[in-house]
C-alpha cells in the first residue's frame, strides 16, 4: 500500500484483520455439515471436496492479506 501514512496503513492493516477475523469461519458450518454427512452419494462427495477446497483457499487469501498488510505497515515505521 505504497503512499499511505502511518495512521492510514495502521487503519488499513485494522480493517483488513477484521475482515479477516469475520470471515475466517465463513465456511465452517458448510464444512461440518459436509463432515457429518448432511448429503451423501456423488454429488454429495463432490459438493463436500469442494466446500472444503473453498475453505483452504479463503483462509490461506485471508492469512496472505493480513500478512502483506502486516509487512507493509513493518515498513512504515
């Protein structure tokens, strides 16, 4: 975030770990459900794969935002 002040990177890098602190479970519920066999058979197993794949990739986009924000606002000082 290449410009900001201090004060506006510290207000960026708070919102984003927010936002990733909201969304971090935003899956979950889908997941535990999907573990507990809410829908069987194929179509089941490949909503399941998917659902989970989905969570993987939310919470890694998540770590490397928080991350990157992070690094940057280290910068700034």
């Amino acid at each position: 975030m290449p410009g900001l002040d201090r004060e506006a990177m510290q207000a960026a890098m708070s919102r984003i770990q927010k936002l990733s602190d909201d969304n971090w479970w935003a899956l979950h519920a889908s997941c535990t459900l999907m573990e507990a066999q809410a829908w069987v058979g194929p179509s089941g197993n490949r909503f399941g794969d998917a659902v989970h794949k989905n969570q993987q990739e939310l919470r890694a986009m998540l770590v490397k935002a928080v991350t990157m924000a992070q690094d940057e606002l280290a910068k700034a000082k």
